[in-house]
C-alpha cells in the first residue's frame, strides 16, 4: 500500500470493476476525497479474509486503519459520518425506491453486465488483458496464462456457470435493450433518475454502467446507437458533485421510474424468490424461469436473501403514512406481493450483520 497522504482513505479494486465503480462514484458525488490503487492477486485476498472475512472488489481503507466492504453498507455508513448533502431523497417514498433501484442495479444487472463482457470474445480480450496486467502482475505466469484463466474464472462463476445457457442469451440481451430505452426516456426529460441531482439510484446504476455497458466494446456500441442520452448521463453522473449541484428532484415517483419498478417486479423479484426457496431446500444451484428467461443452474446466494430482507427492515422503519403512500406504487407496479411472498427468510443468526466492517456471504461463491 503506498505511504503516501494517509488522512486520505483508500480505494482498492479493479479500474475496470463494477462495484469499484460505483464507489468512486459515490465519493466523487458526495465530494470526499480517496486515492484509488489496483488490487494486487493473490496476496491482497488473504489479507482481505483475514480483516474482511472475505475477499471481493472494491475494499476501503480508512485513514485510522479499519478496513472497510460491501458498497451498499459503506454508502450507508459514509452518509451518516457525511451528512451534509444526503444522497438519499427527504421523502421516504422517493428513498425507499432509491434503495430498490440500487439493489436491483447491484445484484441483477451484474449478470447481464458479466455476460457482455465475458461472452463476448471482444470483451473477453479487453477485459482479460487488462485485468491480467492490472490485478495479477504479481504472478509469475505467462500473459497468455492469466488471461485464460481469468476467462474460465468468469464465466464459470458468473455467466454460463450462473445461469446463462445458450438459451437465455437473447432474452438477457432484450432485458438489457428494454431498460437502456426506459432509461432514454427518462433522460430525455431530466438530467438524473430522480430530477436535477444525482441520488443513490444513479449511484446503484453507476454500477452496471461507468465501468461495464458504457466501458466494454459490445454494449457501448449498442448505447451510442440506441441511448446515447444514457451515454451521456454515465458521464453527468461521473462529472457531478452534489456540492455545487443546483436545482430539484421530482415529487413523488414519476411514471417513468414506474415503469421500471414494474420491470423489476417481472424479473428481480421473482428470481430473488426462487433464490429462497433454493436456499431453503439446500441447493447450491437452481432452475428458475423469471420475465420469459430460463436462468439454468444459477448459483444460490444467501447474500441476496439478506439483500431481500433488508429492503423488507426498510419499509419496517418507515412511518405509518410513508407506508401508506409507498405501498400505494408498490401495489400498482407489481412490486408488493413478491416483496413480500415468502414470509421466513432463510437467513442465518445475525447475518451480515457486522457490514461493512466484516462480511459473512460474497454476492455468490465464487472460487479464487
Ligand atoms: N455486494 C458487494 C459486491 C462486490 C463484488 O461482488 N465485487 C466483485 C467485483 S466488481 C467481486 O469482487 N467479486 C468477487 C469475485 O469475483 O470473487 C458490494 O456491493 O461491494
């Protein structure tokens, strides 16, 4: 770890990683100050276990020392040691469906985001090639050798081997065309999902788009020519700090993101349920079909029963008339009943609980 500036946190992850990303999004949304280093293979994963519990992309590190995981849980922790300028909306309705937005942007978006880059011979020879030079250097082995096994890695654990079978391609590509015309809509009538600033859920959707559908040869391709609005908000979002932003958010929730509470509802929710109840049952894989997709094989994720859970505590905390008002738009988009359809989570004694200090569960298991 450099020496240098250690008032300043630290950053650690990939320059081409999803969630990496999305933090440094955040960060440079919210105006604080990190220096950002490549994560170093294989050394940094053992250190990783050992502070962390587990190892994923990206780790904090805190000028006191702490060690710090799990973006939702850092965004949330660095909004209460930050609270000048919130990221998350006054109205409880407009937050609680910022909080929906990034989940969905986290956990479901992730798999379409993998498949472009890995399916992809092009995104697999970009990706593969940086990461071996970014994130493995320190391995004495052949380029050739680490690019390889890198694309194995990939796609066993998050596109053929997480489901995605030759069968499941156009339909995961059609979703991805459906939301990046739904997003054009909106960005054709305002700077950010929820008015003239950002908020969490453009820092949910950073994710999937800063460092993978805005950055990998294949899908770029399709947003300069289907959505070039959303291009450019990719960008806004990066080029935007809440600081010197000016102007509203909307009231209430806007048809638009309406419409895409009801695309979350078709595929998101029902999937999360099928992740229940194959947790429930034992399985590490299941067989699911959600919006018209038949995901094959998918890994089972207790994190994202936590995920669930979660936004069900959510809602728990709200007062009685943000309840009323939220379940209102929950109710019309489809988005209540599989929030709540299995009532007993299978979830363990205090589970990721200690976030985003100690992580129990990574997204799904994946072998270094
Ligand atoms: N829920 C975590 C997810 C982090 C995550 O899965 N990051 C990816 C890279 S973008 C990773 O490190 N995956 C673990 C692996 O591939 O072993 C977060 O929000 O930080």
């Amino acid at each position: 770890m450099s020496e240098s500036n250690p008032s300043v946190l630290e950053l650690r992850g990939s320059s081409i990683s999803y969630f990496t990303g999305k933090m440094e999004n955040y960060f440079r949304i919210k105006g604080i100050p990190y220096r950002f280093e490549s994560m170093r293979f294989p050394g940094e994963v053992k250190r990783n276990k050992q502070v962390l519990g587990l190892s994923q992309m990206p780790v904090v590190q805190l000028p006191d020392g702490r060690w710090m995981t799990d973006t939702t849980k850092m965004i949330q922790w660095f909004e209460c040691e930050y609270p000048e300028r919130p990221i998350v909306p006054d109205d409880p309705v407009q937050a609680f469906v910022c909080y929906l937005l990034e989940d969905w942007a986290d956990e479901w978006w992730w798999r379409p985001a993998m498949h472009y880059r890995w399916y992809y011979p092009e995104g697999a020879r970009f990706a593969s090639g940086h990461l071996a030079q970014e994130v493995m250097g320190g391995l004495l082995l052949p380029l050739f050798m680490k690019r390889a096994m890198l694309r194995r890695r990939q796609r066993n654990g998050y596109t053929r081997g997480d489901g995605i079978g030759p069968d499941a391609v156009l339909g995961i590509e059609t979703d991805v065309a459906n939301l990046f015309s739904q997003l054009e809509r909106i960005f054709s009538v305002r700077p950010f999902l929820f008015g003239d600033r950002p908020t969490l859920a453009d820092v949910g959707f950073a994710g999937p788009f800063f460092r993978h559908f805005a950055l990998d040869p294949i899908p770029l391709q399709i947003l300069r020519h289907t959505a070039p609005k959303t291009l450019e908000w990719v960008i806004r979002v990066w080029n935007s700090r809440l600081e010197s932003a000016v102007g509203d958010l909307v009231s209430g929730i806007p048809d638009d993101i309406q419409e895409l509470l009801k695309h979350l509802s078709r595929g998101y929710l029902p999937y999360l349920n099928a992740n229940v109840t194959a947790v429930k049952a034992g399985k590490t894989r299941f067989t699911t079909t959600v919006d018209g997709v038949t995901y094959t094989k998918a890994r089972t994720s207790q994190y994202r029963v936590w995920c669930l859970s979660q936004l069900r505590d959510r809602y728990h905390t709200m007062s009685c008339e943000a309840q009323t008002a939220l379940s209102g738009v929950l109710r019309s988009t489809g988005v209540w009943d599989p929030l709540w359809s299995d009532v007993d989570l299978p979830m363990n004694d205090g589970q990721d609980s200690r976030l985003p200090f100690w992580g129990d569960h990574k997204m799904t298991m994946v072998n270094e």
